[in-house]
C-alpha cells in the first residue's frame, strides 16, 4: 500500500512536471504570467508608496493630459486626483474581485459538482435540475438584482459573482467525477469502506484538477468584467475606492475633454484580458492528456 | 421527435416556475422597497395607503399568488415607478428595439465570425490564420464597454460619421454604432469556434478516408466537415442569442437606447419589482426556446444525438461551450 502510493505519487510529480515544462515554454503564456505577477506587485506597492495618494486633489492640475511634471505620469481626473495611482489601485480591487470571486465559484461549484457526481443517480438529477433553473436566469442580471437587492458592499459585490459564476464549474467536476466513478479503484476504494469524503478528497479531486485550473484562468478575467460591468453601470465599488470598471465609466464620460482618463484603464483592463486569456490557453495546451 | 419536442416543453413548465419562484423571491427578500427614497419626506400615512395600493402591505406569499394569478391572464402588473405604465407596454415597446439591435449583431457574428473561421481552419498556421485568430483574441479580450466608447469617440467625436446615442426611431445610421460595439465579441468567439471545431473535424478519421477514396476537396468539407462542426457553433449561438434579443444592458445604457435591458436595470436599482420580473421572464421564455431548438438542430446535424432522444437523460442545453484550440 505504501510503495504504491509512493509510486503514484511519483507519477502524479512527473505529469506535473511536464504540464510545468510545457507551459514554460509557451512564449505568450510565460509573458502573460510575468505581467500579470509585475502588475499585481505594483498594485499591492503604489497605492501605499506612490508619488500621491488615491484621493490626493492637485487644485493646480486638475484634467491635465500624462506628463512627467509633478509625478502625473497618467495626468490627472476631472477632480485632480492623480491617474496613475487611481489606475493602479483599480487593479487591485478589480484583481482582487477577480480572485476572490473564483474563489468563492470554485469552492461551490467544486464541492456540488463531486458530490452530484460521486453519488450519481437521483441526487445527480435533482443538483443538474436545479442548475438548469439558474441558468436559465440570465448570469448578468441575477448579478444585477443581487447586487441591487442586497447593496452594494465590497465583500457582498464578490459573493455575488462567485454565487452566480460556479454552475459551469460545477458541470465540469460533475462530469469528470462521473467518469471516474466507473473505474476500477473506485470500487476498490469502496471495497475498502473508505468514507465518501475520503474518496471524493484522495480520487476525485486530483483527478478533476486539470480542466478545473483551466477553467478558473479563465473565470477570473470574465469576472473582472462582470465587476466592471457592474462598477459601469454604477452598481459597483463606490467613491472614493475605485476598479478599472468605474474607471472607465468615469472616463467614458470625460473622453471628449480627456481621453486618456478613458484609454489608460481601458488598456491595463485589456492587458490583463489578454493575458489571462493567453494564460488560460497555455494551461489547456500543457494539461491536455491528448498533448502527451 | 414530435414527442421529444412535446416533453421537451413540458419540461419548460417547470424550469420557469422556478425561476419566476427565484427572482420573485430575491426581489422582495431584499431590504427596501419602491417607495423608500423619494416618499421620505411625505406623512407616513401616505407611502402606507399607496403601498396598500399596489398590495406592497400584502404578505409576500399572497403578493406572489396575486402576481401568479396575473401572469396566467397574461398580465404583467402595472410598474411601480411608471404609474401611468403597464410592464407590457414598457416591454411591448422595449423589446423591438433590443431585438432589432441583437439580431443585427448576431447576423453580422455569423456571417463574419463563421466566415473567418472556416478561412482560418482551411490556411492553418498561414498568414490569413494568425491575422484571423489575432484579431479573435483582441475581440474577445476587449469587453464591450471598452469598445463602445471608443467607438463614440471615433466615429462620433472624432470623425462626427454617425449619431453618438438614441434609437433616432430606427434609423440605421443610430444602429449602426451599437450593433457593431456588440457584433465585435460575438463575431471573435464565434470566429475562434468555428477555427477550432473545424480544425477538429478535419482531423477525423472519417475525413481521411474521405480523402482517401479521391474526394475533392470542397466536396469532402462540404458534406463531411461543415456538420458536425456547426455542433459547438449552434451550442454558443442558442444561449447568446436569447442574451442579445433581451438586450445588451451595457449596450442600451451607453447609447441611450430604449430597450428592455435598459429598463430591467434601471427597475432593479429602483425596485420596481414587476419590470425586472416581466424582464427576466422573457428572457427566460427565450432561453428555454432557444435551447430547445439547439438541441432539435444537434438531431439534424447528428445521427448519434437524434437517436438518443427516446431517452430521458439527453440535457444538452447551455452545455460546454466548445472552445477550440
């Protein structure tokens, strides 16, 4: 028992070995991880040791376009509060959503899809019933009426999108799960009389990561945007915090007079788009059994 | 088929009960009501007789079976902020609009992004493949807000080509901008779908022997390839049509168009109850059509799904959406 769960584990080191290797030596899929690390860095350090602060106003330069003079590399709002600091703090709340939220996605939709997968038959059907019902609400507005429902406060705004966001994990964990279910050491393991816990944490868990990883790379770029759609219209993170989504909503609204107040958050949020995405595509390829 | 059709709708029933249940629910579970900010100042016995109006006093059990019995007849109650308004006539209004916008924007996905697609699939790794699938990336990375905006300022602004915002009753040169801030994502993810459920097929065994007994080539990829990869194409286009008849929100807020996903979000911040539910359930009554017809589609364009429809276990709706490599 014990060599051969030393021996799996072996097995296990060396597939991740190789799904390691392979994303490393995707050029788009490395950079994209790279500035998504350089940037999360600089939202954790410029809103605390930036040249201002978040709502520092500059009475003498209010709307000015980017310069280096004085620091506003990013130029400033229509309230002389300074982009480049704005900018940055955006990405930490709307990073911080996004992780967050798949957080919270990732811990219900796993945990539901196991279970319906692992006990199968009638409880199956029910768990898969009930998610036909939400799906059936549009994502964005059960996000929207929550969110309305419930006010908008930094830690309901991201329970909100997690709530929502799970169903497709769950499905895919399901159907994983039901796979599995038919193999020979989980009958074995049955035979055993391990507990359903202990066969769902030690069989089906490992088993369901890969597609999971994947999925969550790029859960967390599509929840950045449900929180800036939300920040966009309003419902959001609210002054004097901000996301690149009121970011862009603010600028949106000044592009006339000062279109960078527009473009520079929309660039960081696309950037980051990007590289999730990259990201996500680079992971499918190095966890793909079929690439082997 | 007739009878998968049939049980297939009345599986339907259900599955709206339930979601006129759910939002019914959160909506009045939810603390504050209609007539909470701007009454304050008036004498408490006034916001009482008109919440006694609207049965808002009612408890929430007997509100829903009023709202039920309503819904039967067909009546979607009177919107609370709109006094002078039925929700069917803010949507027997709205909804054209969303529709005529959205069906544009998936017209203009199809024939784009399943052009591209194919173009791509066909020249993989050429010059036409890498500019098709760059471009796919870029639409798909930029989300609609973005784009939209800078549209405006392009074409608006800058340019002054076309009208920055209204419905202009209709005009297309109003259309124009919102139909392709919302084309562009659908045209990329469609384009990337197609790309990578095409290059799948062609990879088959069956299409090698297609090859193989000295069919021509636009032959083999007409009967043998187009099939079977609409598959995923058809699964992305149910859902995200029914999303786009009801309306962009983020579309209709930028450009001041009337449409319903306008009024939903706007009845949700001002808890104007029966508009966010007339809303939600059209989209729901489209949804379960929408999936519905994917799935007869997947029977015609796979023998394999036609033949499982006797039995009971066949939910494909709103599965996976399969994204290519």
């Amino acid at each position: 028992m014990a060599a051969e769960s030393s021996s799996a584990n072996r097995l296990g080191t060396s597939i991740w070995r190789d799904a390691i290797y392979r994303f490393s030596v995707n050029r788009a899929a490395m950079l994209s991880f790279w500035i998504i690390i350089i940037l999360t860095g600089m939202a954790i350090v410029i809103p605390i040791w930036g040249p201002h602060t978040l709502d520092a106003v500059d009475w003498d330069r209010i709307l000015i376009p980017p310069t280096f003079e004085n620091q506003h590399w990013f130029g400033t709002d229509a309230n002389g509060r300074d982009m480049f600091v704005r900018t940055m703090y955006g990405a930490r709340i709307s990073l911080t959503i996004g992780v967050l939220t798949t957080l919270v996605a990732l811990i219900i939709g796993v945990t539901y899809g196991a279970i319906a997968g692992y006990f199968g038959g009638r409880v199956d059907a029910v768990m898969m019933r009930m998610i036909d019902v939400l799906y059936a609400v549009p994502t964005l507005f059960l996000v929207i009426i929550l969110v309305s429902a419930f006010g908008n406060n930094f830690l309901l705004i991201f329970i909100s999108i997690g709530a929502v966001e799970w169903m497709t994990l769950a499905r895919i964990v399901r159907g994983q799960a039901l796979a599995i279910r038919q193999k020979e050491y989980m009958e074995a393991a049955r035979a055993l009389g391990l507990p359903a816990s202990r066969i769902l944490m030690q069989y089906i868990l490992p088993n369901v990561i890969g597609p999971v990883v994947v999925y969550v790379t790029l859960l967390i770029p599509i929840n950045i945007i449900v929180e800036s759609y939300l920040s966009f219209l309003g419902l959001g993170v609210q002054e004097p915090f901000t996301s690149w989504g009121r970011l862009i909503a603010q600028g949106a609204a000044e592009m006339e007079a000062a279109p960078w107040l527009l473009l520079i958050p929309a660039a960081f949020l696309t950037l980051t788009m990007f590289c999730f995405n990259f990201m996500g595509d680079g992971l499918r390829d190095a966890l793909d059994p079929k690439n082997r | 088929m007739g009878l998968y059709v049939l049980r297939r709708l009345a599986l339907t029933v259900p599955i709206l009960f339930a979601v006129i249940v759910l939002s019914f629910w959160l909506m009045h579970v939810a603390p504050g009501g209609p007539f909470d900010a701007e009454l304050i100042d008036l004498d408490p016995k006034v916001v009482e007789s008109i919440r006694a109006a609207y049965d808002l006093d009612a408890p929430v059990w007997k509100q829903f079976l009023d709202y039920l019995g309503g819904l039967l007849h067909g009546d979607l109650g009177p919107s609370l902020i709109y006094s002078d308004l039925r929700v069917s006539q803010i949507i027997a209004t709205g909804l054209p609009i969303s529709v005529t916008v959205g069906l544009s924007a998936i017209a203009i996905g199809i024939a784009l992004g399943i052009g591209c697609g194919i173009a791509a699939a066909l020249r993989q790794n050429s010059f036409v493949d890498y500019i098709v699938m760059a471009a796919a990336m870029t639409g798909v990375a930029i989300p609609t807000f973005v784009t939209a905006p800078l549209l405006i300022l392009l074409f608006g602004l800058y340019l002054g080509w076309l009208p920055i915002s209204g419905w202009g009753g209709g005009d297309l040169r109003h259309l124009l901008l919102p139909v392709i801030a919302l084309a562009l994502p659908k045209v990329a993810t469609l384009a990337r779908i197609t790309r990578g459920a095409m290059l799948e097929a062609l990879n088959t065994d069956y299409v090698r022997t297609a090859r193989a007994k000295g069919l021509r080539e636009w032959k083999v990829v007409t009967r043998h390839v187009l099939r079977p990869m609409l598959i995923p194409v058809v699964s992305y286009l149910g859902p995200t049509i029914a999303t786009v008849m009801t309306g962009s929100v983020v579309i209709e807020t930028i450009f001041g168009l009337p449409g319903i996903g306008r009024a939903f979000v706007e009845g949700a911040s001002n808890r104007d109850y029966p508009v966010v539910m007339g809303v939600v359930i059209v989209y729901a009554v489209f949804i379960q059509i929408l999936n519905l017809l994917v799935d007869v589609i997947y029977g015609y364009l796979d023998p394999r799904i036609r033949q499982s429809y006797g039995r009971p276990e066949m939910s494909t709706a709103g599965a996976g959406i399969g994204r290519g490599k």
